[in-house]
C-alpha cells in the first residue's frame, strides 16, 4: 500500500492486514499514534498487539544533519492482548526499509531520483517486490520468498514480469 501517513492510511492498511490473516498474531507497530485506532478497529481485541516507541537524542548540528538523531533509548508499550516482550520489535520492518532505499534511490533522501507522479512511485515499489519476492534468491533459505511460501514453484524471469503487464502469462 503506497499512501499518506495519516489515519485514514493508517486503517486501510490495517484493515487489508487484517483480512489477509487466518490465525491470531502478534503486532508491533512505531510510536505513531495513528496506528492505536486503526489497530483496534481492524482487529478489535483479535490481536497481541504492541507499539515501540523510540526517543531521540538532540537533532545533529554537523554536516550529518540529514541523518536521523541518535536513538538514545525504546519504550514498549503493550497495547492490547498479552504480547511477547520479547518480540515486540520493529526490526524486521526497519531491514525492509532498508532494501528500499538501497534498490530504489527514491527512497533515499536529498537525490534527483524521487518520482513527480504517485503512479510512477506505486509502480516502482511494486516492481521492486516483484523482483524482491519472485527473481531474487535470497541467501539463508536459497529460494525466493514466493517459493519459501508455495506461491510460486520456480524462480521467475524478467519476461514473466514483461508477461504479466502484457496481460499474458508465458
């Protein structure tokens, strides 16, 4: 989902999530508190859920002022059902974030290589999880996600792609 960072984002994801799920999971999500309602009215009390909020130290003063403040410290915050402490963590999420920006640059800040239409944009993110999920074999399991997951039984090709915005399928 490609969308601002407000509330109404914020439950449409979440309610995508949570029709996509078959069993009860375990949820951590940032400290923005968009996120406390649409958890609970996607999911009402169906879920562990917790948010992990990060405090920062004081904004960089020096030629790294673009980068982020130190993380000086977390707080987790158990939201609703009986989450794990030991999993309430936004890591995973956060390494996501960081195969964007290096595979896409307009992810990156300060370079020319944002997108001026938001179609351009949505079009480059779900190119890079086609890629990401079907033609990349990733280095632990030695498979791509899409075979890990049985949703595809072969590792895909560039024309498999060129195939499906053709509207066929090879």
């Amino acid at each position: 989902m490609v969308g601002n960072r407000d509330g109404a984002a914020a439950f449409a994801f979440m309610q995508d999530l949570a029709e996509r799920l078959a069993h009860r999971v375990q949820l951590t999500t940032d400290g923005h508190h968009a996120y406390l309602n649409a958890v609970e009215m996607a999911f009402g009390n169906d879920i562990d859920y917790a948010m992990l909020i990060k405090q920062y130290g004081a904004p960089r003063k020096t030629e790294a002022r673009y980068s982020p403040a130190e993380c000086v410290g977390c707080e987790r915050k158990e939201i609703t059902g009986t989450p794990d402490s030991k999993h309430i963590s936004t890591s995973y999420v956060e390494r996501q974030n960081l195969t964007m920006r290096m595979h896409m640059r307009r992810f990156t800040r300060l370079t020319n290589g944002f997108s001026k239409r938001i179609e351009h944009h949505v079009a480059a993110i779900a190119l890079h999880f086609m890629y990401y999920n079907f033609l990349r074999i990733h280095q632990t399991p030695r498979i791509t996600p899409a075979m890990a997951a049985g949703v595809s039984d072969r590792v895909w090709e560039i024309s498999d792609i060129v195939a499906l915005l053709d509207g066929r399928r090879e």
